[in-house]
C-alpha cells in the first residue's frame, strides 16, 4: 500500500500543472495584445450633404460617371490566372484559361484594362470583403471572425449605396450577407464554407448572373463565385478540377460580355455600365491564402467600359508594363491598391466616400468610364484629344480633391497639402491650354502625393506593435518556462544524443547493427522526403495534385496504376492498423467489458471508414443513396462511436474498480481506451493518408521502445527508475511536429485543412466545424501524442523491470515525460495551450 505522502504528492501534481496553464495563458494573452494588431473602428459616416467649402469645384461630392456597376468576384484569384503567360518566365498549366479577358485587353485598349492589384493581408476572404468597401486596413484579430462574419458598422460603399438609393443585388458566397444583412434589394446567398463542394455556389450565381442582367431593378450587381478558392484549398492549383473551373470561367464571362455588348446600344439599359472582374486575394501553389506572400497578396482585376472613352485616355492608362500576347498582340498591365477600391468606387457612382477610407480614387480605373470624359465627341486630331485629357484632368484633380478633404478634413487640410490652393490660383491665371494643363498635372500630383503619404502614415500606425504588453508576456513566459525547466534535471542526456544518425554511428563504431535503429534511419528520410515534396492535399478519388509524392509513381507506372493504387493502398494500410490496435487493446485492457466494448467500437469504427472510402471511389459502381449514406453516415457513426467510447472511458475512470489492479496496468487500460477513442475520428479527418501516417507513427514509437529498452539493459538500470529518458521524449516530440507538417498542416492562417472539417457534413456550423478542424490540425502533433506517452512509458519500465513492481516511480516518471513534452510546443500558443490542457486533463485521468 502507497504512502499517504506519495498520494498527496500525486494529487498535488495536476495543480501544478494547472499553474503553469495559468502562467502560460496569462503569457499569450499579455503578447497576443501587444502583437495582433487592432484598431478603432469609427461609427462616423459620410453624408450627401457634407460640404467642403474649399473651392467650387471641390465642395461637394464628385457626379456619377457610370449608371451601372456589375462586379464578378472570382475568389482566390491569382494575378497569372488573368495576365497573359508571356509576362512569366514559365508558361503553366494553369494560365491562359481566361482568354476572353485577354482579348478585351489586346483588342479594346481604350476601354478595357487588366490591373495588378495588390491586397494587404491577412488574406482571408472575410478580411479583405471588408478592407475592400471600408477603404481601410485588415487586421490579424479579425481572423478569428472568418467563421462568424460580424456585420460591418463602420461607414462602407455597400452602407453608402443603401443611404443614396442604389440598389443592389448580391448572388453567391454568403459572407456578403454576413457582413451586410440589410443592404441588399435582392440577395441570392450559397453556402461557403463546404470547401470541398465545387459547384453549388457556382451554378448559383449561374442560375441568377444572367437573368439579372436583363432586368432593370438593379444599379449594382455583385456575383462571388468560390470554385476556384475551393478547387485550391482541396487539390491545389496545378490541378485538373483548378484549370476544369477556369474554363468554365471563361465560358461565364464570355457570356456576360456578350450580354452587356448587346444591351449597351444606345439607350440600352447597359449604354453606362462598368463591368469589374476581380479577386478578392490570391493563392499559393498549394492553394492556401491568409497571409503576406506575394503570391497571397497579389490578385488581378479586370475593367471594361461597353462604351469607349476618347483616345486620350491611353495618355492616363500609359505603358509601364506591356507584352505581346499569345497571339502577338499587345496587352498592357496596369497596378493598382486594393486600398483604392472602395473611394473609387463611390467616385464612379457619384456617392459619398467612406469615412474611414484611407485609399485614392486611382486615375486608370477611374479614367476607363467614359462617363468620367464629361461624354466629349470622341476624335482623333491633336486638338480634340488635348481637350478631352484637360477636361477630364480638371474632373480627376476635384475627385482627388474631395477625396484629400475627407482624408484628412478641411481644418488642416490647406496646411497639410499647401499645393493645392497655390495651384487653384495658378489655373485662374492661366491663358493658354499648356499653362492650364501643366497647373492641372501640378495639382493631381499635389493631392497623389498627399494621399499616398496619407496611407503610408495609416500603414505605420497600423503596424506599431505595443512593445511594452509584448515583453511582459515575452517575460511571464520565459519564467515558465524557467519554472518548467526544474521538471527537466536530465535534459543532459538530450545535448549527448539528439538524432537517430547519432545512434546508429554510435553503434557502428561499436561493431553493431540494430534494425530498429535503421528502420527508425529510413523513416526519418522518408518523412522529411514527405514534408520536402508537401504531402499537403487530402486526395480525394482519382485526383492527383501535381506536387504530390505519388505523382512521381503515376509517372512511373501510368495514371492508371496510380489510380488504382489510391484507391487500394488506404484501405490496406487501415486494415494493418486496425489489426495492430485490435491487438494491442487485446494486451493492454484487462477489464472483460471495457475490453469488449471498446473493441466493438473501435471494428466498427474501422469498417465505417473503410465504408466512408469506399463510396467515394471510382473503381466501385454506387447508387446514389449508397453513396450518400457512405459519404455522409459512415463519417457521422465513426465520430458517434468515438464520443461513446469516451464517456465509457470517463465513466470506468469515475466508476469502476481498480483497486485490483496494479499501477501500470491501470495507466496502460486508460491509455489504451483513450488513444482508440481518439484514432477513428482522426485517421477519417487525415483522410486517405490517415493509415500510412499512423503506420508511420507505430513504427517509430515501437523503434524508440525498443532503443530505450537497449539503453536501460546497457545502463542496467532495471529498477526504481526516477527519472525520464529525454533524449526519448524529445524524439517523440519531435516526431509529433513532423507528422504536423508531412500531413499538410502549417503554423499560419492558411495552414488550416478546411475541407477536414466537412467530412460527413455539407452545411457549416460553427461549433460542429470548429470541433472537426480542430481535432484535424491538432490530432497527429498533440492529442494522439501527449495521450499516448503514459502507453510508452509503461512499456519502457516493463521491459526494464523483471517483476513489473511499478511504485510511485511510475507516476514521477509520467510527471517528468509531460514536464519535458509540453515546452516544445512554445512555436504555436494555442498548441501550447492545448497541451497544457490535456497534460491537466490526463494528470488527472490516470493519477
């Protein structure tokens, strides 16, 4: 019988642990204030009456140069998915899908523009929906709300376009509505967040896009297609079902430009429309956005004007970045801020710019509406073109003017930017068409320059961390730590032995060879071969991403071979998995109806699986209810089957009687029937690398058993072992954060798997979802391993003791492996946080 003294000390070790989750959340929390940044929102909005008083021609807000707008949002649309392949060094196969755009731009030069636009992250959809019609500034805080989009109550175009009669219709991804639920006279909302649905979001737009345009109860028309944001999320971009929807793209924007040339005769109801295609955002190659790259920041937009502007608008479009075409035509590239959006926007329609918009009216965008020309008779001599460019001169510098007063407001305005006086005074002197233009140029220049200095103070401010809140946490953390350190007395042993090179050089000098240091070699090279190579999309079917490892084997054998074999492989390594943990729950639970039970749960869990896989292959004829039921049942029934098997566990742990047992058979029953609970419901989130990592998983686990077994033979260290092995746990750790990375996840906002969290479901709800995502990104790097090290260490002291006698050393040893797994984890706070959790959670679970 145990020491009263060794029970209080037992007790006592899940309120330190839970000190040091304190210590820890306290720490994120102080440097997650002082590191993501926030801002005020102001609930101040611009008004139609709102007068400058500056001069006449800059006191109210600019006339509408267009009657129509129709904007067509391709999201995650990446800047080469519009520009021609000739401005890349590498033609791709992805490029050139959208060639009606690119024959607008080489054909209608003075109406038609393809622009660079350079968004700021985070680069997350719900982010840059709102930096685009506030005319401000993302924020990282706002990330969290990607899933609950909050609606916008600071002034914006969509509030603007409601309070100055535009009406507008809205069709496609529902974060509109989210984020604007009464700003819409018409609204035809879809589902967004199904990443691995391609298409009902699409054929809804599709169904409504056309239609709309042909009636006449609209002024602004918004489509926000997803496929293309999908289809990168689940296969990336260099994929077949990617290039699949840039084609149907195509064949969408042909059509509606057909439809706005055929209705903007004169008279017609699109004789003044602006069409605008354009991205929200762009992509990585493995179809991932939410942060800075360039190619997450850098999308494109698309302007074209059925009515054509004067041939002096080439002298504001200018030729800065311009090639040939696959066709040899020139099509030139302009640049622009998404910044710029939301204030040229207002400028074009002719409504009150948003308060809080800190961007320009960008003069190519704004030149390419004709009806910014002032409607002058379009010619070709000299005279005309001078005239039109100095009247629509004159129309850019007081939109600029305007736009430099609501930036900054009257009251300091003229000692901010005193150009802009000096050259009002300067075109009243003026007698002649070149003074009046040289004055004009000098005050556009005036007002660029202000407002460019504008943003870029904005910016600044936007990124001024509070330093002060940041060392604090900084501080409160690395006392933690510290304080943790003391759990560590043999993290010696680390700095002697840290990698399995090491070992096995240790052992060839010594004349051996042990296998389970060569298996544990091999793994290691194919693991990294798998991080290097990005074994980052869930396959789903037949499909097979370009980047992935297995490409090469398609290579090899043929697409055929390939396909079968994604299709085989899976379902064989779940049945050596499933084999191995039916096994091991047949050793490791002694309890008859826990042993049973738990069974039962986890065959049936594997079967649903296989049942889930199995509905979605191609090589098996399904009906439809079949198929569905696999799809959707199958996936519901593994995670049903898990939850029981917690309860059963929490209630054995609660309920039942273990007095009978010995110590180590206690821990090894509750880690047994804690890590079968959990496995199901992450291998069918993995998804079809789900077996073959956990394959990956056991061998390595069973290879560092057995070296730390060799360790404590050659150490003869058999009994009353008080102290952990680091050099072993830190493997393990380490082993964790591999699989984190070899399983596509990343430690950024576009590392997430979201098409994880739809497994089974087709609509979003946030908690359900929430759940799915988090199990899936935190599945493989913490739960399975903190849950799975008291099975380990149990194992390790089995094999080192020849009676199995297992004392209060046991636990000591269990308290050391957590006191040393959980600071590896600093790199992410919130897995930090987690492991913390479960580390409090299991202390008290198996003390």
């Amino acid at each position: 019988m145990a020491a009263p003294g060794s029970h209080a000390r037992r007790r006592a070790w899940p309120l330190l642990f839970l000190a040091v989750l304190m210590f820890h959340s306290l720490a994120i929390y102080l440097f997650t204030r002082g590191f993501l940044l926030t801002r005020t929102e102001l609930d101040v909005h611009s008004h139609r009456d709102d007068r400058t008083g500056i001069s006449p021609g800059c006191s109210s807000w600019p006339p509408p140069a267009v009657d129509r707008l129709v904007i067509v949002v391709l999201d995650a649309l990446r800047f080469d998915f519009v520009a021609p392949s000739t401005f890349f060094q590498e033609r791709q196969p992805w490029m050139d899908k959208l060639q009606v755009l690119q024959k607008l731009a080489a054909d209608e030069k003075t109406s038609a523009r393809i622009f660079k636009a350079l968004a700021d992250p985070p680069t997350t959809s719900l982010q840059r929906l709102k930096a685009l019609t506030t005319g401000g500034l993302p924020t990282f805080i706002d990330v969290g709300n990607s899933f609950g989009a909050p609606a916008i109550v600071e002034d914006n175009i969509m509030h603007q376009f409601a309070k100055n009669g535009k009406r507008v219709v809205m069709m496609g991804d529902d974060t509109w509505i989210q984020l604007y639920p009464e700003h819409f006279n018409k609204s035809y909302p879809y589902p967004s967040f199904n990443v691995k649905d391609l298409d009902t979001v699409d054929n809804g737009v599709i169904e409504h896009l056309l239609p709309s345009l042909h009636k006449n109860d609209w002024d602004v028309l918004i489509a926000h297609f997803l496929g293309v944001d999908h289809a990168g999320h689940i296969f990336g971009v260099d994929s077949t079902p990617m290039i699949q929807k840039l084609e149907q793209y195509n064949r969408i924007l042909e059509d509606v430009i057909d439809t706005l040339k055929s209705l903007s005769t004169s008279g017609g109801p699109h004789e003044n429309t602006l069409l605008l295609v354009m991205g929200d955002h762009g992509q990585t190659l493995n179809g991932d956005h939410g942060g800075g790259t360039a190619e997450e920041v850098e999308t494109s937009l698309f302007a074209w004007s059925p009515k054509t502007p004067p041939n002096a608008v080439l002298s504001v479009l200018g030729k800065n970045l311009c090639n040939a075409d696959l066709h040899g035509k020139e099509v030139c590239v302009s640049t622009m801020q998404q910044l710029d959006f939301a204030v040229t926007i207002a400028a074009l329609l002719g409504i009150p710019f948003p308060f809080g918009s800190i961007g320009r009216v960008n003069p190519e965008l704004y030149a390419l509406s004709a009806g910014t020309w002032d409607n002058q008779q379009i010619g070709a001599n000299d005279c005309t073109q001078q005239n039109d460019l100095e009247a629509w001169m004159r129309r850019y510098a007081e939109a600029l003017c305007i736009n430099c007063w609501q930036a900054n407001w009257s009251s300091v305005l003229r000692s901010t930017c005193p150009l802009e006086t000096s050259s009002q005074d300067e075109l009243k002197e003026c007698a002649n068409k070149e003074c009046t233009s040289s004055a004009l140029r000098l005050q556009i220049d005036a007002y660029s320059d202000f407002l460019e200095s504008f943003a870029k103070l904005a910016r600044s401010a936007w990124t001024e961390f509070d330093l002060w809140l940041m060392g604090i946490g900084l501080s409160v953390m690395i006392l933690s730590v510290s304080t943790q350190a003391l759990a560590e007395g043999r993290v010696a042993n680390f700095l002697l032995a840290t990698s399995c090179i090491a070992s096995v050089w240790h052992s060839a000098t010594k004349g051996k060879f042990i296998i389970e240091e060569f298996v544990f070699l091999l793994l290691n090279i194919f693991i990294r071969f798998g991080i290097e190579f990005g074994m980052s999309k869930q396959i789903s079917g037949s499909i097979i991403s370009n980047d992935h490892p297995v490409s090469i084997i398609c290579g090899l054998f043929g697409s055929s071979f390939c396909s079968d074999l994604m299709e085989i492989f899976p379902i064989i390594s779940l049945t050596l998995v499933a084999y191995i943990i039916l096994k091991c729950i047949s050793y490791a639970i002694s309890h008859r109806f826990l042993k049973y039970s738990v069974m039962s749960g986890s065959i049936l869990s594997y079967i649903f699986i296989a049942i889930h896989w199995a509905s979605e292959s191609t090589l098996l004829s399904h009906t439809k209810a079949i198929r569905e039921t696999g799809i959707s049942l199958a996936p519901r029934l593994v995670y049903t089957i898990g939850g029981l098997s917690l309860a059963i566990s929490a209630f054995y742990r609660l309920f039942g009687s273990t007095d009978h047992l010995k110590m180590n058979e206690r821990i090894t029953s509750l880690s047994a029937v804690m890590l079968c609970s959990w496995s199901p419901t992450i291998l069918i989130l993995l998804g079809r690398q789900g077996p073959f990592v956990a394959l990956i998983c056991m061998t390595i686990a069973w290879c560092i058993i057995k070296l730390q077994q060799k360790n404590q033979r050659e150490l003869k260290l058999d009994k009353g072992i008080h102290a952990a092995d680091s050099v072993s746990v830190t493997q393990w750790s380490f082993l964790a954060v591999c699989l984190f990375y070899l399983t596509g996840h990343w430690c950024t906002f576009d590392g997430l798997r979201y098409g994880a969290a739809f497994i089974g479901f087709d609509h979003f709800h946030i908690i359900r979802q929430g759940l799915l995502l988090s199990i899936d990104t935190f599945g493989v790097s913490h739960i399975l391993p903190v849950l799975s090290l008291p099975f380990i260490a149990i194992c390790w002291y089995n094999s080192a003791s020849k009676n199995s006698k297992v004392n209060d050393a046991t636990v000591t040893r269990l308290i050391q492996v957590w006191g040393l797994f959980a600071p590896k984890y600093v790199f992410d706070a919130i897995g930090l946080l987690l492991t913390d959790l479960l580390v409090v959670l299991a202390s008290i679970y198996y003390s």
